[in-house]
C-alpha cells in the first residue's frame, strides 16, 4: 500500500492514496439528478455492483431499486451483485411507527419472486446491539465507478414522490478506487463468519454471532483499504478512510488534522447539531486563529427525526428540539465571532424536506466526503468511511463552489445565540421531556448514542 508524496511534505503523506483526473469526478447538486444516475448505471452494469447502506427500505424507491438489481442480474448473469446493510436495522422497523416486520421479509419475497436468479443480500452486524453501533459505510461500487453520498434507500432519500432528504452526491470514475472499496466489502465483510445472508432463513440472531461478531470488530477496528503502488496520475489524490471506534480511527484522525490545516476558510455540513468534543476544540481553534467557518445545519423542521406539533407525541420527537439547544449554547459560547463575522451559522429549509448533508470542504482545495454525522455516535460507535479529496492544483474548485451554492440556496444566517427558541418556548410534552432528560443527565447519554 503506496502512501502519497511530493517533493513537499504534507501533513496526509502517510495516508495511502489514490489520483485520478478531475474528468473523472461528478459532483450531483440534486436528489432527482442522482436517482436518474443511480438507476441508469445499475440498468447499464456489465460486471459488478456491491452497494453498502444503512439500508434499503420496502418502500416504492426501495422496491425500484431491488426490482433493477434482480432485472439486471436477469439480462447479464455474469453479474456479481451483493448488497450490505446494517444487520439489526434491517430486521426491525421504523422508530416511532409502532410494530412492524423488518425489510429482511421483502428481500425474502422479491428472491423468491425472482428465483432461480440469485444476488446476494447481506446484513452486517458491526456490534451485538444496534445502539451500540451499526454499519454506516457509504459508497456504491457499479463497475468501475464509485457512488458516494450519505444516502440510504429508501422514498425520501430518492425524492421518489416529490419530498426529498436533501444530501451530497458524488460519483468517481476510476477502476482502483473502485476495487479497492468494492475489495474491502467482500474480503472483509462478506467473507467475515458474523455475516449473514438475509435471504435465507433461519438467520442466526446476535446472540448466537457474538463472537464472531467480536471478532468483527477487532478487525473492523484496524482495517484499511488496500490500494496498490502505483498511485495513478491526475490533478486530485483521493484517500479512502475508514473509522471505527475511538482508537486508532483512521477517519477521525484524518478530520481533526483536516481541520487544523485550514488557512483561510472551513466548511462544514452536519445534519444533527450534536458535536464531539474534540471537533468543538478544534473549532474554537480555528476561529482564534481568524479562520473563517461556516456551518450549515438542518433547521429542526428539516430534521428527518421532525414531528409537527399536532402529530401524536412520540419521544424520537424530542430528538431535533435537542439537537437545535446544543446549536444554541455552541451559539452563545461563540458569540464573539458570530459578530465578528468569523462564524457563520446557516439554518437549512427548504419546504416539507429535510436535511442530511456531512461533509468538510477546507480552503478550496481540500474536500471531505464521508457518511459521517460529525457527531459522538459516529464519532465512536459506528463503522464509518469516507472519500478526502486533495486538489492543489483548483481542478475541482468550480464543481464545489456550484454545490456549495446550491447548498446554501435554501438557508439563512442564524444572527446569534438568542434567535433560537429557549425551551420554554417548545411544545409542552416536549419541553417537559426535554427537562426532565437534563433533570436526571440522561441527556448527556442520548448525545453520545443517538
């Protein structure tokens, strides 16, 4: 595995890495736009196609995806298709909806509804217990492309009737990069004892898994992705991280180091406003050295976690409400720069969407892509990846000015700590959940799990 390096050094040099031509990179500033790419290179797949999510939902964009995937291994055999998702997610339903099957029981009946033709449908137990942490990966491996966005699939994600999760879409064109994540997936996951074919019954529940599954993570804890000497030619080097876990995670590392190179300017999406300490230093760094940083957050409203006031109460609803205190007091404790016009706070809304933007972008020329929430669950809990981009040369400035302005198109400048609601101000069942969560310091729980 080839680390990168120049007649400078550079703070990423030990990172192995991988360059390509800017030609080779897309950058989708829509969710209708990277639906119609997504489907098209399924339908139009020769070879492989490896998708890792969170998971894939029995809903209409679900269904669609799944019914392409059966439809193209149906006209190209040759295919090798396998998708993994998040074991326990899989087989339970929606938070907050009541009880339900899990999506395990339609991956069952679309294979039966397709057989004899088989792909492979994997759930990926990265923790005996769901809270405890779950497979976050993101990135697509069709062919010798590389779809990475922080969408899962389901309806909103694929603004299939009209309301979508707004997120970040990025498509690489290169053939190492996409054997070296699409190697990770089968060599490292698929081949792992704790996982499991969820088209097969009985499945071995976590009980039964726990210790390959502690195995799993042991390794989950130290792997990288592998990538040959040759490191390729073009203007952009692009390093494949991954993270689990608090020691030794490569992806967290690498974001706080990213951060602490900023000269001039730092962007930064998050769609939960809950923060791990060590990113909360580093910005509070950045801002005395005069760096300028904008963050964009989901407005509560834009939460996928949102219920309306005359919605019938569930606790997940308290979740945005929580996340919008934290942005306050980050707000009040940084009220010197927010003057000063060194912090910029950007609410995003956009209509009955929400939000689920991540990602870092740090003097025009450095580029976080990356599933990670930027908070402590994923900071610590879950297996997470991501894409840096390093552009020395500014061959991608112009496709990451024109996302950030469609980014920022739909939000406005929060003016200051006291133009957020106090708690007081929320609905009743709310702010008396909220309350009492800080009464008994269980709040501080949630924060590190949720």
């Amino acid at each position: 595995m080839q680390s990168v390096t120049n007649s400078e050094n550079h703070w990423y040099d030990s990172l192995a890495g991988r360059t390509v031509r800017a030609d080779n990179i897309d950058v989708i500033t829509d969710t209708a736009g990277y639906r119609q790419r997504l489907l098209d290179l399924i339908k139009n797949a020769t070879r492989r196609i490896h998708l890792a999510a969170l998971y894939l939902q029995d809903d209409e964009a679900g269904r669609a995806v799944l019914h392409a995937l059966y439809q193209a291994k149906q006209q190209r055999p040759e295919l090798d298709i396998q998708v993994l998702v998040d074991f326990h997610r899989a087989q339970r339903g929606l938070i907050g909806k009541g009880p339900q099957i899990g999506n395990d029981q339609f991956y069952r009946d679309l294979a039966q509804q397709y057989a004899p033709v088989e792909i492979g449908i994997h759930g990926v137990p990265v923790k005996s217990r769901e809270w405890a942490g779950v497979l976050h990966l993101k990135g697509f491996v069709i062919d010798d492309t590389v779809v990475y966005s922080g969408a899962s699939i389901n309806d909103v994600y694929l603004g299939w009737n009209g309301r979508y999760r707004y997120d970040r879409y990025h498509l690489i064109h290169d053939v190492v990069l996409a054997d070296s994540l699409s190697s990770f997936l089968t060599q490292d996951l698929i081949a792992s004892d704790a996982v499991v074919s969820l088209l097969h019954l009985p499945i071995a529940n976590a009980k039964a898994l726990r210790r390959s599954i502690k195995q799993l993570k042991m390794r989950l804890s130290r792997a990288r992705y592998q990538l040959p000497d040759d490191i390729g030619d073009g203007e952009v080097t692009i390093f494949p991280l991954l993270g689990l876990g608090r020691q030794g995670n490569q992806l967290n590392r690498t974001i706080i180091n990213l951060l602490l190179s900023a000269e001039k300017r730092v962007f930064i999406c998050t769609p939960y406003f809950n923060l791990p300490s060590q990113l909360t230093s580093v910005i509070g760094k950045l801002l005395k050295r005069g760096v300028e940083v904008q963050i964009v957050v989901g407005d509560k409203t834009a939460n996928d976690f949102y219920m309306p006031p005359e919605a019938e109460f569930s606790p997940v609803g308290a979740l945005p409400y929580l996340y919008e205190q934290n942005l306050k007091r980050f707000a009040k404790r940084h009220q010197r720069s927010i003057d000063k016009g060194l912090l910029d706070l950007r609410l995003w809304w956009h209509e009955d969407n929400s939000y689920h933007l991540k990602g870092i972008q740090v003097d025009d020329h450095a580029y976080l892509l990356t599933g990670n929430n930027l908070n402590p669950r994923a900071w610590a809990l879950d297996l997470e990846n991501g894409l840096m981009l390093i552009d020395q040369q500014g061959a991608l400035q112009s496709k990451f000015a024109d996302e950030r302005a469609c980014i920022l198109q739909n939000t406005t400048r929060l003016q200051g700590h006291g133009c957020i609601e106090p708690v007081d101000k929320y609905p009743a069942q709310i702010a008396k959940l909220l309350k009492r969560l800080k009464r008994l310091r269980a709040d501080l729980l949630l924060k590190r799990v949720l």
